[in-house]
C-alpha cells in the first residue's frame, strides 16, 4: 500500500498530509526569511554607516586641506604685501609662488585698482565692504567671495591697516590650487564646497552641484533616500576667526546604489541556499509524511471500526516504533472496550429486566447469555435458595449457547452455604470428592473440570451462588472474573428488587399497626369474594365493628396504650375467623370481618357473638384492667345489598344502631334503618339552612299561677 501511494501520490489528497508539508515548509522558509530580512538589514545598516564614515572622514580631510592652502595663500599675500611696503617691486618678489597661489593681484587704492600681477581679465576686484574692512583694519587678510559663479575667492590685505583705503593689496586664488586636484578625493566620490546660503563655490562633479546645495541647506547627512539617493556627509571649515568671512560647509556626495551594490551578490548567495534548503525540506517532508500516513489510515479505520462497535477486526500495523505501540495499544484497547459494552449491555438488559418485569428466571438467562458469549465452551449454572426454605434450592443450568437451559430442584447442606459465605468474591472448587456441593457436581456432570463459584449476596445472607464450569483453568481471567461478580451482584439486586416490591405491596394493603388488611385489600378481597359469591350462590357477611369505651382507655393510658389495646383486639379478631375469612383495619377503633362461603345469616349471627364475647373480656394494657366491648353492624350479600359499598354503607348505619340501642350487641341491617338514616340526614340538611336563613325566633311563653295569677316565670321557645 505504501509503495502504491509512493508511486500515484496520493498522500497529498490527505488533509493532515498536506498541512504537515506546509507546516514543514513554513517552519523552513519563515526562519529562513526572517534570518535574511535581519541579516540583510543588518548588513546594510553597517555598509551604509561605513560608507558615511568614510564620506565624513573624506569631507573633514578635504576641509583641512583646504584651510591648510588658504593659509599658505594668506601667508604669501601677507609676504608681498610687506615688500610692496619696502617698496620692492613684482620683478623682486617669488613669481613662482605667486603665479602658483594667485590669478591675478590688483592694489586698490581710494577705489582705483591696478594689476600689479597675471593678466589682466577686463572685471574689476570684488568691493571691499564693511565686514571685510572691519578685518583688514585689524591687520587681518579677508577672504572675499567671487563676483561671478563658480569663480576662485579673493584674498585681500590691508597696506596700511590704520588706513584700509588708502591702499587694499586684492588677490584672486588660482581655482587649481584652492580647490586642490580632483584626482586625490576617493573614488566614486565627489566634494562640494559651499558658502552661507548653500551657494556652490566649487564642485569635483557639476552635476551634483543641485544636490550639495540642498544637503547644505538641511544638513541632511544621513542614508541614499535623505538625497534623492545619494549618501552625504557634511562638515564646516571655519573662516570668521582667520578670514572674517562666514563659514563654509563640505559635502561629501556618494551614490546610495554604489554602497549597497555589494550586497546583491550576497542577496543573490542567500537566495539560493534558502530555495536549496526549502527544497531538501520538501523532499524530507515528502518522504515523512509518507512513512507516517499509511499507519495513520490504518489507525483511522481502525477508530472507525471501534465507532461501529465492530471489535473483531485488528488494526494491522507491523512497525516497531510509535505507530507499532499504539497500533497494539488500539487493539488490546478495542478488545477491552468490546467486553465492557457487551457487559454493559448485558447489565442493562438486566436492569431493564428487573425495572420493568422483575422475572427472576428470565434475568437468570441473561445472565448465562453473557458469560456463555464470552465462555462459548462453558457451563454456567445459577442456584437460587427458596425464599421460603433455606435448605431447597432452584438450579438454572445452560451449556452452549444453542442448548436448551434446564432446570433442577435440588437440596442444600448448611455446610456448603456457610463455605460460600467466607468467598465473597469468589473461589474454586473442586469438581470430585465426597465432599462437593450438588450444583458443582451437576456442572461436572455436564462436563466441567473445573468449577468457580460466586455467591449472590441479599442483606448479608447468601440467597444463590453463580457457577461457571471450565474445561481449563486458564480460560478464566481476572477481567472475565470481574464481570461475573457484576452479574452475580445484578442477580443479588433483582432479589433486593423482588423482597422491596413484596414490603411495597404489602404496606400498601396492610394496616402499619396492627398487620391487618387495609381499607384498600379489604375492598379488593371484597370485590372478588363477591364474584365468587355470584358464581356458586353462596351468601357472605360484613361485621362493621366498632370498639366501645375506646376513647377512655386512651385518654387514660395514652395512645401507647391505646396501639397495644388495637393490636390485642386485633388479635383475638384473627383468632375467631376461619382462613377464608378477612379481618380488616378500617381505622381508629373500626373493624370489619369478612365472612364467607355462608349458607344462611345465623351463622354470621353466632361469629358476632363469639366476636362479642372475645372483646368484653378484659384487656390487660400496662398491667391495668381494662374493659371495653364492641358494637356490631351486621350486612348480608344479597339481601343488604349487591356492591361492596352498599354492604359497608348498611353495616356501618347497623352499628349506629346497634351503639344507639346500649352498645356491646350486633344488629343485622334493616331497610327501615336506611329510611330512618335518610330522613336524619335530610333533617339535619334543613337545619343548616334554616340557621343560615335566619328562620328561627324565640318566643317567651308565661307560667302563671292558677292560684292567684301571680306570674311565676316564663318558658323560652324556639320555633321555626
């Protein structure tokens, strides 16, 4: 597979491939960039201030230079001007250093001017003004600037310095010298020397004379782009002090393309090694991403495969590296995972179980249904004690998956449960001996050579045990050991599951007192009792009992002795009826004993008798004596009525009038009863009306005696 995507490329169709070749070549190229943006710059930076400390070191040495000729002028000057005072003349002078020095020399006097030396040029001197005579009055040379552009300085120097017009000895500098020669500035560079106001004086190139000008004027020494591209560097040659004239400024000029021209190769160089390294960078990356994606599907599909459950499959990955570990990690992980989900599953299907039908046998074959997916071979087993005998017990037994379970009713020895009781978490037994338990033997029987045994826990008492019957010890492990105490566990809660349904039940019809049927069981057992009546023609009673004196014996002795006095009166009711017949706990002090299966009313007549007798017998509550008798309202099916509440309405008004007539008697239901209770009922009806209607008055009838009628009193009647 690896070598059919080396040849089609198809790894780059992959979303991590690609974005690990750009991540590759972005980690190459972004240092490789940034390493060359700062080098270059950096470079740049030192070859531009290299540059502009040579223009600076230029322009200072050039200045020096040029002061250094200005004072040798000035130094001649001054010597002829001593000898014209002497009164020698030109012919007696150096003609070498003047003709080297100076055009042309002129001495003006009272605003006549004569050539004294070089020929003559047809413009007169420059003018002598006030600075330059303030100077000259000092004894000082003054140092004149040209009439016309470009032209040489004049030197001029005073004959008599207490008199300045009386004679000015005026020199124009010869341009060659001044200026000194062009071939001794540094290559590719040209000098500018400048007066106040940024007026060229002199330029080594006339053609960046514009330039110097405006480097002059902002003093722009700096890099190519503070001057149209041109390096500069500028310096100032101080001539107030010697010469009385204001300073000029040197500009040094350099091209800016000149001082980074030798970074192009260097540029060129450093691109080719980047393409050269982002190239190994691709074909590395290339080769490493094909290395890595074939694992990385197969580990894909095998996360696939675990996402539809589908657990079988092994992820095939024969490396010994990285991929290799997790690849067997995946696998080992994926065969956890599947026991887990199938365990999980079967503990569900359990829970649902005991949640929804709570059948004891069908939660026991789901249990086998689990250990026998993970045991194929086995024989699994499940003994459940009879909750009614702790010596009998049920075994569920299954052996393969395709077979039949079947089911054995077999005997316990107390031995053999209180051996369970010490391995809660299991243990294994031996399968031959005189000594082993039946349901081992049974798995044994059916093949087992060896047998593990967990006992199934209910409040601490062992109520079954789980067996799991192997041909080999070593087909059990401990994680397969772990599920089966899960389930052995859900068979232990659907136990806890069916004991607190019974309690629920049980509760819920029983009164919590005195243990008997509730008002809801007893209408229950009615409702059938009297279907059943129906159907064979039998005649059925209801005793309506209602305790006499009960409320003194509580008032005295306190509801404690009034519950004893209930559950003891309860007691002797329990012990007159027959087992077909229900005595129920209505509630207060009110009971209500079903008779069944009657052939005639006296025989309900003589239960209440003996009912009678039994309850006027002394109760003995807190060591008192205490004597309270019963009233009984006896009705009878079919006679008294044909629904269950017909028959308690009618027993209930009998024992009204059973209390009405003395107490301590029963009465059975007369229809007479029922017109009496109706015509009270609608009696007391009227009454209220009448009082909310204020339909009473009260009249005051007088009691006179006959005698002598004498009035004695007076009766209060209420009339309505």
């Amino acid at each position: 597979m690896a070598m059919k995507m080396l040849v089609e490329g198809t790894f780059l169709r992959s979303a991590i491939a690609r974005r690990v070749l750009f991540l590759f070549l972005l980690s190459a190229f972004v240092p490789a960039a940034l390493l060359a943006v700062l080098s270059y710059g950096h470079v740049r930076t030192v070859v531009s201030d290299y540059t502009q400390r040579q223009l600076a070191q230029a322009g200072s040495a050039h200045g020096r230079a040029l002061y250094d000729r200005l004072l040798g002028a000035h130094f001649i000057l001054n010597a002829n001007a001593a000898q014209i005072r002497r009164g020698s003349n030109v012919e007696n002078t150096d003609p070498f250093a003047l003709q080297r020095v100076f055009r042309r020399t002129y001495l003006v006097a009272h605003d006549q001017a004569v050539l004294r030396f070089g020929p003559p040029s047809g413009e007169e001197p420059p003018r002598i003004d006030a600075r330059a005579a303030s100077q000259l009055a000092k004894g000082e040379v003054a140092l004149l600037l040209p009439q016309r552009p470009a032209g040489p300085p004049w030197l001029a120097v005073a004959m008599n310095p207490a008199q300045v017009a009386a004679g000015v000895l005026i020199a124009e500098l010869e341009s060659a010298y001044v200026w000194g020669d062009s071939e001794e500035i540094s290559y590719q560079t040209d000098m500018c020397v400048l007066a106040e106001g940024a007026v060229v004086l002199y330029c080594s190139n006339d053609k960046v004379s514009s330039t110097a000008s405006s480097v002059a004027l902002h003093r722009a020494d700096g890099p190519a782009d503070s001057a149209a591209g041109w390096l500069s560097a500028t310096s100032g040659l101080f001539l107030k002090a010697k010469f009385g004239a204001d300073d000029w400024t040197i500009v040094a000029l350099r091209p800016g393309g000149l001082a980074i021209a030798s970074l192009t190769q260097l540029a060129q160089t450093y691109l080719g090694v980047t393409l050269l390294t982002l190239l190994l960078v691709a074909l590395l990356s290339v080769v490493q991403i094909r290395r890595t994606l074939v694992p990385l599907e197969r580990l894909i599909e095998g996360t696939q495969r675990i996402a539809r459950e589908d657990f079988a499959q092994p992820v095939t990955v024969e490396r010994d590296d990285e991929f290799g570990q997790l690849a067997r990690s995946l696998n080992g992980m994926a065969l956890r995972v599947g026991q887990q989900i199938g365990a999980l599953r079967a503990l569900s299907e359990i829970d649902q179980e005991i949640l929804s039908h709570l059948h004891i046998g069908q939660i026991v074959v789901l249990v086998q249904a689990r250990l026998l997916a993970l045991l194929p071979k086995a024989v699994i087993g499940v003994v459940l004690v009879d909750d009614r005998s702790s010596d009998l017990g049920t075994a569920y037994l299954q052996q393969g998956t395709a077979a039949q379970p079947t089911k054995v009713q077999l005997q316990f020895g107390t031995q053999h449960l209180a051996n369970c009781v010490r391995y809660r978490d299991g243990v294994w037994l031996p399968v031959d001996g005189p000594d082993v338990p039946r349901f081992v033997a049974i798995l044994a029987g059916l093949g087992a050579a060896h047998c593990f045994v967990i006992p199934i826990f209910w409040r601490d008492e062992v109520c079954g045990a789980l067996g799991i019957g192997v041909a080999d010890q070593q087909e059990i492990n401990n994680e397969l050991i772990e599920q089966a105490r899960d389930l052995a566990k859900r068979v232990g809660v659907a136990f806890a599951a069916l004991a607190r349904e019974a309690e629920l039940v049980l509760r819920a019809h029983h009164d919590d007192l005195t243990g008997l049927p509730n008002r809801a069981l007893l209408s229950e057992r009615l409702q059938q009792e009297l279907a059943r009546a129906r159907r064979t023609g039998k005649q059925l009673a209801l005793l309506f009992l209602d305790l006499d004196r009960f409320k003194s014996v509580n008032d005295t002795l306190g509801h404690a002795g009034g519950d004893q006095l209930l559950q003891v009166a309860a007691g002797r009711l329990s012990t007159c009826v027959r087992e077909c017949d229900t005595v129920a706990r209505l509630g207060g002090d009110e009971f209500v004993v079903l008779l069944t299966d009657l052939d005639n009313p006296q025989q309900a007549a003589k239960l209440a008798g003996q009912v009678l007798a039994l309850l006027s017998e002394p109760f003995q509550i807190a060591g008192n004596n205490c004597f309270v008798g019963a009233s009984i309202g006896v009705s009878v099916f079919p006679v008294d009525g044909s629904t269950a509440e017909e028959l308690l309405k009618q027993a209930d008004i009998a024992m009204y009038r059973a209390k009405a007539a003395g107490r301590g008697r029963f009465v059975f239901f007369e229809e007479s009863m029922n017109v009496d209770q109706r015509e009270r009922a609608v009696m007391e009806q009227e009454l209220h009306l009448a009082i909310m209607r204020n339909q009473f008055a009260v009249y005051y009838q007088p009691r006179v005696d006959l005698r002598d009628g004498r009035l004695l009193g007076a009766e209060a009647l209420l009339r309505w």
